[in-house]
C-alpha cells in the first residue's frame, strides 16, 4: 500500500482537525488509548468532546461495559460443541395497549427456537462479517471468502 495516495476519509464526527490530532498522536508517543486519552483530556483539544469526563458517569458506563462483557463470556455445551449461552436481542414488550422495544439478552436456546430472534443472530451475524470483508478487502488472499460472503449475503437479501 503506497503512503503517498493515502488520504484520510472526513465525516462529521471525523474530521480534518480531529484526524490530524490523532495522527499527531501517532507520530509524537504512538497511538495507543492511553496515549489518546492523554491528548483528549485537555479541554481544548479536537478529541475531548468524544470522552465522557464526568467521573461518576463515566464509571457507571464502565461497570455496564464490564457487565455486558461478562455476560458475553459465559459458554454452554450442547451436544459437545462448545457455544456462548447468551445473546443480546431485541425484544417487543406489550403492556395495556403500549407496545415497545428493548434488548435483552437471551438464552442460545430461546434463540434457536424463535424465529424472530434467530433472524436478528443471523443478520447480526451477517453484519459482522460483511464488515470483516469490508475491513480487510485489501488482502487479495481472502477472495475466496469474500466471494463465499457475498453469495451468502445476496442469498440472504433475497429472504428478507
């Protein structure tokens, strides 16, 4: 990949200011997330309005995250194939007359046996690798899985 035909993409969250810092980063410490919190939690960087610095928010986010991250952990074995236990779905909740969505998540066998649940897996799960594909679509040694990929993903457009 030649350096000098790179050129960094700008949205609105990503901006030139804000890929600049970044790379700024890069280039003087090396990029890691603690080299980038450094940089972000002066007020009067580009990067400081994407962190939470409200201490007591920020913790409680952090314990939700470590929650959903032991969740994600937890496996089960079926018929001695080893599988994670849990998913998280979205679920429709109907109570006098109000009718509303949540996530949830869900036991791997709740999920195999309803229909509406085990489409949400299969599409989460397509999503995924649809972005893989996307990320590494540079390394031409993959083709054959990409191709494999995107049959699957015109097979399953067709379904819904």
């Amino acid at each position: 990949m030649n350096k000098e035909k790179i050129q960094y993409k700008n949205t609105e969250k990503f901006t030139t200011e804000v890929i600049d810092e970044v790379i700024e980063v890069q280039k003087k410490y090396g990029l890691t997330a603690e080299s980038l919190l450094k940089k972000a939690s002066k007020k009067s960087s580009s990067l400081y309005e994407f962190f939470d610095w409200d201490n007591s928010s920020a913790s409680e986010k952090w314990r939700l995250h470590q929650a959903r991250m032991f969740i994600n952990e937890i496996k089960i074995i079926v018929e001695d194939k080893e599988m994670y236990a849990f998913e998280n779905v979205n679920i429709s909740v109907e109570n006098n007359k109000n009718k509303f969505s949540s996530r949830e998540y869900k036991p791997m066998v709740d999920i195999m046996n309803h229909e509406d649940y085990r489409r949400q897996l299969v599409q989460r799960a397509l999503s995924e690798v649809v972005y893989w594909k996307q990320r590494h679509s540079e390394l031409t040694e993959l083709n054959p899985i990409f191709i494999t990929i995107g049959d699957i993903q015109t097979k399953w457009q067709k379904k819904a």
